[in-house]
C-alpha cells in the first residue's frame, strides 16, 4: 500500500506543495506521528503542518485518531482504507489556492468571538431605559418597577440569545410596566442605540475563539468568508481588525459584514450577504450558535444540509437539538471543514 500511493504521488505533476509531500511521506515512514513531530522533522511551523494536514484529511488521504486525555494529541498517518485517487481529491489535497465560488457565513458573538461584554452591556442598557420610563410616566400615573434581578443576568439573557436587541429591551420594559405605544417605542430605539455604542467601546477587548485564526487560515483558499451579527458593524470591524481576522472578510475589497445596525439578525440579513457576495444560497454554509441563526438561514434559501449550529458551551444545548430538521451540531470549526470534506 505504501508503494502504490508513493507511486501515485510520484507520477501526478500538479502538486505544487513540497511540504504537503514531506508530511505524506513522512507518514508513512513513522506510520503515525503527531502534529509537532511533524513539524519538528520537517523544520515547519506547527500552523503550517496543521493546515496541509487538515486539507489531507478532507481529501480522505489522511486521517487521524485523538490519544486519550482531556487534551489529548492528534496522531494522524496516511489513510489505510481503499484508496483512490481523483481529480476532486486532488484539488482538495493539493490544490492551488483558487478560490472557489463558495460562501461560509459565521454568526460572530459566541461562534468566533468570545463575546463575554454582552451580558452587562445589555442589561445596563436595559435597566437605563426602565429608570427614563419611570420618569416619564410618572405624570400619567402609571407605576413602574424594575424587574427581579435574575431577569438581567447572564444566564437568562444567554438563555434567549438568537432574539434582537430590541426584543430584549422591549421586554424589559414590558415586565416592568411601560404599556404598548409611543413612550416604549421611542424607549426601544434610543437603549438599542446606546448598547450599540457600549459594546462598540467594549469590543477591543474580545477574544476570537482559539479555533478561528487557524481555521480561518487553513480555509480561506477555498471559500469567501462573511459575518453577521446583531452588534453594530462597526463593532465586528473593530473587533475581527484588534483579532488580526479581518482580512479573512473582504471580497474585492469589500467587508462582507453586516451589522444589527443596519438589519437586525435575520432572513433579510443572509440574503444581503449572499448579494454582496453574489453567491447563490446553494453554494453557501452558515455556523451559528443559536437556533434564530439557523432559521435565518434556511428562510434565506441555504440548504438545511448547509447549516451548522456550534455549540460553545454559552446557548443551552436543548435550545440547539430542538431546532427542526435535525441541525448538524458541531463543537469546534474543523468539524465543520470534516463535514462538508472542505
């Protein structure tokens, strides 16, 4: 088995990846070995080994087995079972770099960002506008009173995450006993505004997730890259550039980002990505963590087939399965790539 694929290897002329030959034969030399033998006998850096071998095991040349422990180290080697080789395979291993006419759409706080400010940003907001309402309704002679305080916590707002922002001050106000009409809408518009300009402030300091550099790297040869978000654009602009990420975003130089500010998360979202992308709902992907995520998606023509829920331990996970058809849940972004064989 060796002989032939060496032999197969040898006799096809296109790859253009001298490092993604060393990893193979290296491979089958050592039989399995982990990610930094392999990069330490190759003198490569870890991402680097890391990309190519993912790109090989979605080309089903390469698998790998995880070693027990709560991290445990990847041991990958050169696939045992019947093996073929075809043009699709490849271009998947050993590809270009062409870009092909694909679109992955991420949701962004809580499936790339880590976006750990929401919470208190959202609450404050929230607890702002009862305090103005209570002023203001004063002279008409109706009470308000500030909700319990676990309905500002961090487990109940997580609780409702797929919801917009204005859903979220909108029922504040309604629990705390602003009535219906023009006081509670003017209320809404101006507490949605100021938590867009908070969490805009707060954004420099959120993290990507630690799977989303790598993945975003690994990838980005074969698909275009689009993000939505209910926090304003600017917000995901300042936070993907302060992550070194952005890059990853752009199409003709252009972000392909929308914000909450400019269309709450919804169907209408993906569909403006999917025209500033100018790529059908068929050829596109969307990952999100939330089950109004997934519906957005698939009301905006993506294939059920091509949505993926992510769970990041922040959306209850019941909140996740109960989404219908059946969502494909996924707990890190390259289970995605092993999915659809990215």
């Amino acid at each position: 088995m060796k002989k032939e694929i060496r032999k197969i290897i040898a006799t096809v002329n296109c790859f253009d990846k001298k490092e993604k030959l060393a990893i193979i034969n290296h491979l089958l030399t050592e039989e399995e070995a982990t990610l930094d033998s392999i990069s330490k006998s190759l003198g490569l850096k870890n991402s680097t080994s890391y990309k190519y071998l993912n790109q090989m095991v979605s080309a089903g040349i390469v698998s790998y087995r995880k070693l027990p422990g709560k991290k445990g180290r990847l041991l990958f080697k050169v696939e045992d079972a019947s093996f073929s080789i075809n043009g699709q395979r490849i271009k998947n291993a050993f590809g270009t770099g062409d870009k092909e006419s694909q679109l992955v759409i991420f949701d962004v706080d809580d499936t790339l960002v880590r976006r750990s400010d929401i919470p208190e940003q959202l609450s404050s907001a929230g607890k702002d506008a009862i305090k103005e309402a209570e002023v203001l309704l004063q002279e008409k002679g109706i009470a308000v009173s500030l909700p319990p305080e676990e309905l500002f916590g961090a487990d109940w707002i997580f609780g409702k995450y797929g919801n917009p922002i204005e859903w979220y001050v909108g029922t504040w106000l309604s629990v705390s006993g602003v009535p219906d009409g023009e006081i509670k809408s003017m209320l809404i518009k101006k507490y949605v505004r100021e938590y867009y300009k908070r969490i805009e402030k707060t954004a420099v300091h959120c993290k990507t997730f630690d799977d989303v550099g790598l993945f975003l790297e690994t990838f980005n040869d074969r698909a275009y890259f689009a993000a939505m978000s209910n926090s304003s654009r600017k917000a995901i602009i300042e936070t993907f550039r302060n992550n070194g990420i952005l890059k990853y975003f752009v199409k003709e130089g252009k972000p392909l980002i929308v914000g909450g500010d400019e269309i709450p998360k919804s169907k209408e979202t993906v569909e403006a990505i999917l025209r500033m992308a100018e790529i059908s709902p068929k050829q596109s992907y969307l990952i999100g963590d939330t089950g109004g995520d997934i519906r957005a998606a698939r009301e905006a023509g993506i294939p059920a087939s091509h949505t993926f829920a992510i769970t990041r331990g922040i959306t209850p996970l019941d909140q996740i399965m109960a989404i219908k058809p059946d969502v494909k849940i996924i707990k890190k972004l390259p289970d995605f790539a092993t999915a659809i064989m990215f």
